[in-house]
C-alpha cells in the first residue's frame, strides 16, 4: 500500500518542515509515503469562501485516481486513539487499497465535491491548529501507527 498525503499551501516554518522532514523518512522505512503541496490559490483575497473551497477542491480532486481511497482530516471526522488507527491502518492494507490518500484541506475546509469523492473522514482533535502543524501531526501518527503495528518501543499504552 501506498500513503500520500495532500495538502493545501507551503510550510513557511523552518522547524515545521525540517520535523516533517524527519518524520517522512522515518516513515519511508515502513511504507511508500508521499506529501503532495498544492500552492495556494492566487488572488484569494478577491474570491468568497466558497469560491476558494471550490477551486481548492478541483486542484485536489486533479490529484486523485480513480483507484484511491480518499479520507478527508476533517474535525467533523471521526476520532481514533493512535492504537485504533494502526489497526485502521491495518485493515485497509488487509482490504488491498493500492493507495490511501489522506487530504488537508484550506483555511475553510472542503468543497461539497471533495465531500462527495471521499470514502471517509478523520478527525485528529476537537481543537483547531494551523494547517502546517497538522502536517506534522499526522504525519507522527502515522509513523506512530507503524511502529504499534510492528511491536516497536515507539508507543507506549
């Protein structure tokens, strides 16, 4: 199985990218992971909210096969504890999907079409943090997941 995650607009933050960085390779050891940036839309300031969700929604459906599963980080998603989303990991990998795209989506969320496309929808906290921290979170649970799945000294429960 392959993981990619996508996201909206570019980490400014130095100490942000570099512990992506550090997380993406530490990942690699266990599974293909890609991060895919999608830049930010230009001109935003000019556009409403659902003009942006919209054109933010055709770039991200552009990146996505018809063989994917798509799962949306979304705080209206549902929760896991790091335990049960290696064993969600798990199950997809038992089910076959060939690639699992997880998405981030802009500063207003999703466009009703990228709601539509996707398979399901995760949510990492009730509270709100910056979309590049988000990155950085998943990211670690992912690589978290993993290493509960292989009985490694990461997790402790």
């Amino acid at each position: 199985m392959n993981i990619k995650l996508i996201a909206i607009g570019k980490t400014d933050n130095k100490h942000l990218n570099s512990l992506i960085e550090e997380y993406t390779k530490r990942l690699s050891f266990y599974i293909k992971f890609d991060l895919e940036i999608i830049p930010d839309i230009k001109n935003a300031k000019n556009l409403s909210e659902a003009q942006q969700k919209e054109k933010e929604g055709a770039l991200i459906l552009s990146k996505i096969a018809p063989t994917d599963l798509l799962i949306l980080l979304d705080d209206k998603g549902k929760s896991f504890s790091s335990m049960k989303f290696a064993e969600e990991l798990q199950k997809r990998m038992n089910a076959g999907v060939k690639t699992l795209v997880y998405v981030i989506g802009g500063p207003y969320g999703f466009s009703e079409e990228v709601y539509k496309a996707s398979q399901g929808k995760v949510s990492l906290s009730q509270m709100t943090f910056s979309h590049q921290m988000i990155r950085l979170f998943f990211i670690e649970q992912l690589y978290r997941g993993f290493t509960i799945l292989r009985n490694e000294p990461y997790h402790h429960e």
